[in-house]
C-alpha cells in the first residue's frame, strides 16, 4: 500500500560558515527513501515507529556522520517525490554540535565535506536542494536574513540616506555572497537592471526587484526605511509568488498595467535571456532550460512596451 513516510534534514553550520555535506556513493544501495546516487546530501534519514522527528534527526546525524547535535529547530518542511514513493521532509538547524565528521556507513556515503554555501556543489541531492534553497533565502549565520538582522544598528540610520543610496547599499549587503548562474556577483545584474531604468524610481526598483523573492526582508521593512509606495508596488509586482508558473507569473506583471514593473522587468529577462551569458553557464541542460523559459514570456513583455510606447507617441502627437 502506498504510504506517506517522514524524511528529515539538517543544515549544520561551522564557525566559517560552511555548510556540512555527504557524497552519496554512486552504487548507494536503496534502503527505501529518495536514493540521489552520486550527489551531496545533507545529514539525515527517515523516521522510525515510536520516535520524535528531534529524536530521529540527532539518531540519523550520529550514523550518518558521528556528530552530536544539541537543540535542533525545526524551520520549514516540503514535499519530496521519487518513483512511488512520497515523503515529507523535514528541516532543522542544528547551531550546536560535537565531534568531527567522517564516513560511519560506507555503503551510503564515501566523504562528508564541509562546503562553502555559495560553492555548493551542481550535483545536489534532490530533497537537500529545496532545503538549501530555502535556508539560503531565509536565514544568514543562523538568523533569519532580514534587514533588521542583517544591518544590526544601522538598520535606523538608512532612513536618513536619499533612495537610491539606501537601495545600494541594501543590495550590496544582502547579495554580497550570492552569484548568479555563470559563477559572477549576482550584484552586477542588479546593477545592469537599475542602470537601465530612466526615472529615479526605476533605478531603485531595479537594485531591489530580487530582494523580497530571494532573502527573508519583508514590504514592513522597505516601508519603515522611507521607500514611496510607488517603488514598494512595483517590487511586490516582480516578486514571483511561489509555485507560480513563469508565465503566468509575466502576466501578472503585464495586467497590472505598472509601467515601473514592466520596464523593470524587461530589462531583468533582457539580462537573463542573453544568448552571450547562457552560453557561458558551464551546465548545458541548464543552459537549454534557461532559453526555453524565457523565450515566450520576454516576446510577450516586449510587445507590452511596445505598445506602452506607441500610446505615449499617440498622446505626443495629440499635443
């Protein structure tokens, strides 16, 4: 009978920041969970009858990889599928921990590694992915990554500082160790899609279009610190609700009819679908998946402004 079984992860932190992960063998024998042969997988393992989800995530560590781990929290959890099988997985963050990691089960994993979290490996396992994903959206060193965390006592002296430099100086903080697909500064695509904006406004919008999607910063933040409501409709707009289909997502920025939003985010899909910088993602399936998405949804945003445009030169010339 199918059933749905309880998986659980953990993120552990080093003082260096670095994130610790399991090589799964190539020949990982299945003992019944989501298998990932040959990918970096965080600590962790299936529940077991008559156990606690604390429990059954400190037991799976200490087989995995001969940590002791004290207090997790529990912080998020996801649905995780493989043939006939379903799981819930359940993430923890483990702050405190004892011992060094090394290979307990030779049959599973071949090499437990501690990893930078912004040189994550490309072979990840399915399940760790979402919940690195996740941890990197929302926590920075152990606390959740919002402004108020992440500028401590300068958090209040933003508010004195004119627009654009306080949406600079927000972006270069929280995306100072991001990168995008080719391996770059994720701030250089910020910097591309302000630096093509016309109105002050836009320029703004530009440097923060990702922040709301990608870090745990929140709209009560950005309207604390000063920012119009002009600018907080338009990054609301381009941030893409979760499990959103991409193109149902582009037209929602196109029927707001937000001319902020729109030319925002033509110039983010501009910077994303350039034939030059796809060909340099080192990933070909990532590199066919990138052309495949964006191919539509920028042909229809352009014939959008076209039409925004050809509606200003009609009202020009009624003048």
């Amino acid at each position: 009978m199918n059933q749905v079984r309880v998986g659980t992860g953990v993120i552990i932190v080093n003082d260096k920041n670095q994130v610790l992960m399991g090589h799964r063998t190539v020949n990982k024998k299945d003992t019944g969970g989501i298998i990932g042969r040959d990918t970096w997988s965080l600590p962790g393992g299936k529940q077991e009858f008559d156990e606690t989800i604390t429990d059954c995530i400190i037991r799976e560590t200490k087989e995995e990889c001969n940590l002791d781990i004290q207090s997790p929290e529990l912080i998020t959890a996801f649905d995780d599928f493989g043939p006939d099988r379903h799981f819930v997985t359940l993430l923890f963050i483990a702050k405190e921990y004892s011992g060094e990691p090394k290979v307990m089960e030779i049959d599973k994993e071949d090499e437990w590694r501690w990893i930078d979290l912004d040189r994550l490996p490309q072979n990840l396992y399915g399940p760790s992915e979402k919940c690195l994903k996740y941890y990197n959206k929302y926590f920075w060193n152990g606390v959740e990554n919002n402004l108020r965390n992440r500028f401590g006592q300068e958090y209040y002296s933003l508010k004195n500082m004119p627009n654009y430099e306080r949406a600079e100086r927000i972006a270069n903080v929280m995306f100072a160790d991001k990168k995008d697909k080719e391996g770059k500064p994720y701030i250089d695509h910020l910097y591309y899609v302000s630096g093509e904006q016309k109105s002050d406004d836009g320029k703004v919008v530009g440097l923060l279009h990702d922040l709301l999607e990608d870090t745990a910063a929140t709209i009560e933040e950005l309207r604390e610190l000063g920012f119009n409501q002009n600018i907080i409709d338009a990054i609301k707009l381009i941030t893409k609700p979760k499990n959103m289909e991409y193109l149902s997502y582009v037209d929602r920025v196109l029927n707001s009819n937000n001319e902020l939003a729109i030319y925002v985010k033509e110039a983010d899909m501009r910077n994303n679908s350039d034939p030059e910088r796809i060909a340099r993602i080192p990933d070909e399936k990532l590199r066919e998946k990138l052309t495949k998405k964006y191919a539509e949804p920028y042909k229809k945003i352009l014939e959008r402004i076209g039409e925004i445009e050809n509606d200003r030169y009609k009202t020009y010339k009624r003048k």
